[in-house]
C-alpha cells in the first residue's frame, strides 16, 4: 500500500524533529564536555543545558558514553567525507591507513581540553570497538581500490587496537600537557602502521609531508553549522565557532 503524501510529509517532519533534538543534546553535551571534563559532566546537567525533558534524551541515547560515541564518529566521519577529495590520487597506503587516528592526534596536540575529550574516548571499550569497525571499513575501501584484499579481518582489528591504544595514550599525554610537536609524533605512528600492517613506505618523510597537508587542510568540524574544533582551540576563551 503506498503512502499518502501527507502521511509521507508527518513522517519526514517527525524525522527532521528527532534530528534536530539528536543535534541539540550532542552540542550541549559537547560544550559541557569542554567546561568540565567528561568525567564531570552528568546526564542531569546535559538535560537542562539542552532544556529537554528526560525522556527526550533516553528516546534518543541511552547513555553519556553513547553521546560521546555518537560526538566524535560523527566529527571524525564528517571531515574523513572532506578528506576522501584530498585522497582521490593517493596510492600511499600508509598515508590513507594513518589518516583517522593521525586527525584524532592533530587535534588533541592543538587543545588539552580536545585531546582529554579524545582519551576519555579511548577509555571506553563502546568507542574503541566502534572506531576499530570504522576503520577498518575505511582501510578495506581503499586497499580494495589498490587491488589489496584484507584476508583476514581478526588480525586487522587486532592491529588496529594495538595502534588505538597508543594514540589513546598520545592523546593522554597532550591533555596532560605534553607539547612535543606533531610531526615527531607522526612519524612513530606511520613507522608503526607501516610494520603492523607490512605496508611498503619508501620515503617517510614524504608520506609524513602527505599527512600534514591533508590534516592542515581538513576543516574539522561537528556539524556543518555547529561547533568547529579547530575553531575552539585557536582561542583558548571561545568553546564554539559559528559558520
């Protein structure tokens, strides 16, 4: 049976309501995530910065740690989108394999406060999972158009963990004041991936070079008209930048 236009109308209307709730409880989690730390921010204080009754916010998330996941996927899928333009010649492998969690470092090394935001990430086994699916996802696409199959996807993931778990440990040390420069950085992590995954690098720094303009270039944002994480830790006073 089709379905009326107007049914069609209520459902899309109902639909673009439940996002705009969705992004309204995930912009006020954001900004209270960066005043007070993630370990200090409760359900109870996002209900009332996104003035949302209680049930609107379990309607849609069923915990804090599902906000965050839903926060940094979103951000991290947003700019990989923009990126994928920047890769459409790339045939180093490193470079495309390194590319998400080198975005996760750029921006803790930018903010202790972003990089403490990304190492409560790295915390939780809901987000680390979720991230390791992700990227994997992301490393089949594009070895697929190398003509690289992933035969076994058990040993993927598990070198995928083991590269989350010293990113999340980068992330700790920049949110704990850590300021050794972003290129050093990069090239323990390409160096790493290059052995972990037995990729061919035949020149580091020019697949670091690749990684810095990419990431230089990425506009790293939450939401096309919402909070700019880049935009937060080019001044230090100011938590949103409006595009």
């Amino acid at each position: 049976m089709a379905i009326s236009r107007c049914a069609e109308e209520k459902r899309t209307s109902a639909e673009d309501k439940r996002e705009k709730s969705r992004r309204c409880i995930m912009e006020a989690s954001l900004e209270l995530f960066y005043e007070n730390g993630y370990q200090k921010t409760t359900i109870r204080d996002i209900i009332k910065r996104a003035g949302i009754l209680n049930g609107s916010l379990y309607n849609r998330f069923k915990s804090k740690e599902e906000i965050l996941l839903n926060i940094v996927t979103d951000m991290l899928n947003a700019t990989l989108s923009e990126c994928e333009t920047l890769l459409k010649n790339e045939r180093d492998m490193v470079v495309v394999t390194i590319l998400p969690t080198a975005l996760e470092v750029y921006i803790s090394s930018r903010s202790p406060k972003a990089a403490d935001l990304m190492y409560e990430v790295h915390r939780l086994w809901s987000t680390v999972n979720e991230y390791t699916k992700m990227n994997i996802d992301w490393m089949r696409r594009y070895f697929d158009k190398y003509g690289v199959t992933i035969t076994d996807t058990l040993d993927a993931e598990i070198s995928y963990l083991m590269l989350l778990g010293s990113v999340g440990n980068i992330c700790g040390y920049y949110a704990n004041g850590g300021d050794l420069d972003f290129r050093k950085i990069l090239h323990h992590m390409a160096s790493h991936v290059a052995m972990e995954f037995k990729l061919p690098m035949f020149d580091i720094n020019s697949t670091i070079d690749k990684v810095m303009s990419i990431v230089e270039k990425c506009h790293i944002v939450l939401y096309e008209d919402g909070l700019d994480l880049i935009g937060v830790v080019e001044n230090s006073d100011a938590l949103v930048s409006i595009h």
